[in-house]
C-alpha cells in the first residue's frame, strides 16, 4: 500500500491556533544527539560519562507562496505570506511551546522555537522563503503540595526517528531549482545555500540566481 503524502503542521495554544504549512519541506530533518562527558583520572587516563539522551531538534525549510500553484503547493488556502510570518513571530515571543506535526509520521511532539530565518528574494517577489530551527520541549510534571508522599517531578519525552541524512557530493541542476531549495534539500536548511554558491562561484558566475538546468554543482 502507497504510502501518504505527509502534511506539515503547527498548532499553538493547545490548538487553539494552527498553520497547515502550504508547501512541504523537501525533507525531514531531525537531530537527535546524546550527552557525553569526558573527565581525566588521575594515573588512569580518560573516561567517558555517557549521559542522557538530549532534546530532539527539527529544521524546517520551505516557502510561503503569494499565489496558489497546485504543482508544489498542498492546499489552496493560502493567506498573505506576511500573515503567516506575524503569526510564527508572535508564537516564538510568548515564551510557549508550539505542537509539530508530520502526519504519517511518528511525529508528534511539542517543541519550541528557537531560531526563524526569513528572506523575500529578487525574481520571485512575493514569495518569502524561511527555516524553522525547533527543539523538542519537556513537560515537567510537579508534584501538588499538599501530597507529601509525592513522587519527586518526572521529565516526559516523545521518542522520534533520527535523522538518516546524507549530504551528496554533487548535485545536478534541475528546473524550477534555485539555491536555496537545493541547500534545503541537502543540508535541511536553505539559508544555508551561501556554501553551495561560494563553492561553485567561478561555475555559477557572479549571480548566484543564474542557475542553469544541467549544471553540476559541488556540494561541500
């Protein structure tokens, strides 16, 4: 059985706002990582502490389209780009987490907004191009005062997938591609695309937007 397209969401104040994201990343990015310490014992060299798993981090990079293209586009109810950038701006300043959703996915997990890169490039006006850096929030659970055989506060986490990236050498122009999508698409992120351009400089030419179909890039 085929599997579904995903759809990408955002949910704040337990639902009471969402943002069904109107083009899908190129990719999934997931970070998941864990702690180590290294400490040096006297007369008996290096050892390793391993620590507890850390907070999962997601990297979102996509584009909030001015006009509705069912090409690339995951629904037709669109609002004006700079709507949806208040939005996720007035969300990163409350100080609370937000729910991150790919549905047909496990998923499911309240994160918070860490960073949020936005650009409006020249050629494609209207359009803003963005990355949601995310990390994986914990809920604390305290204990009532009233309770004193209480147990001590619990952290709960939501296991995800890690990330199984793996950034090509090269990467071969194709139609509709410009920098920024190939670096979402390699790396997870477009802002990112500077690397991409800085090492293909004297094959792109002077205008990192002349891009051509066919043209080999290096991937660094």
């Amino acid at each position: 059985m085929a599997r579904k397209k995903p759809q990408f969401w955002l949910k704040f104040n337990n639902g009471a706002e969402v943002m069904w994201l109107p083009v899908n990343p190129a990719t999934i990015s997931v970070t998941s990582t864990n702690g180590f310490e290294d400490i040096d014992v006297s007369n008996l060299g290096e050892y390793t502490i391993i620590g507890n798993g850390r907070q999962k981090e997601f990297s979102v990079s996509s584009l909030f389209p001015r006009e509705y293209n069912a090409s690339f586009c995951e629904h037709p109810r669109l609002k004006d780009p700079w709507e949806y950038v208040k939005t996720i701006e007035r969300w990163q300043r409350s100080g609370k987490p937000v729910r991150y959703i790919v549905t047909n996915t496990p998923i499911n997990i309240a994160v918070t907004i860490r960073n949020f890169e936005y650009e409006e490039r020249g050629g494609e006006p209207g359009d803003i191009y963005y990355t949601l850096d995310l990390k994986e929030y914990t809920f604390i659970k305290t204990a009532k005062k009233s309770d004193p055989n209480a147990a001590p506060p619990k952290a709960t986490t939501t296991a995800q997938r890690p990330s199984t990236r793996v950034v090509p050498s090269s990467y071969t122009v194709k139609s509709g591609d410009s920098l920024f999508k190939i670096s979402a698409s390699v790396y997870g992120k477009g802002n990112d695309w500077r690397k991409i351009y800085d090492a293909n400089k004297k094959t792109v030419g002077p205008n990192p937007n002349a891009i051509r179909v066919g043209l080999k890039l290096v991937i660094p």
